[in-house]
C-alpha cells in the first residue's frame, strides 16, 4: 500500500524530524519518559535534551494524541 505508506510517513514526518533533532538516543529517551515508560537519564557523554527541542518534541506528540 504505497499511498497509504507515504500518507503514514507524512502524517509522522514533525515526530520523526524531532525524534532525529538531536543525538540518538537523546529524543528517543526524553519521548519514552514522557509518556512514563523510564526515567530521563542519560549517562556521559550524553547530555539531556535541549528546552527548545524538548518542546517541539512534546509539541509533536500532543498532536498525534501520544501524550496529554
């Protein structure tokens, strides 16, 4: 179903930008702990998700209903 696929991957395309916006797992973490899965600790050299990034991400799952 290529037109159902490609429909998909635009509908996800912010969540995916944000998931990708910093160093993998940084997002990836901030966005499982949100939505209560583990805590957001990340050991060095990782450092936790800038404020401004975190926010799009949040921004982003809101909008798909991930998280309230």
């Amino acid at each position: 179903d290529f037109a159902g696929a490609a429909a998909l991957q635009c509908k996800l395309l912010g969540l995916i930008n944000a998931l990708f916006s910093e160093v993998n797992p940084i997002p990836v973490k901030a966005a499982v702990s949100k939505m209560g899965f583990c805590e957001d600790y990340l050991r060095l050299p990782l450092t936790p998700m800038e404020d401004k990034t975190r926010e799009v991400l949040y921004a982003e799952m809101r909008k798909l209903g991930i998280i309230e």
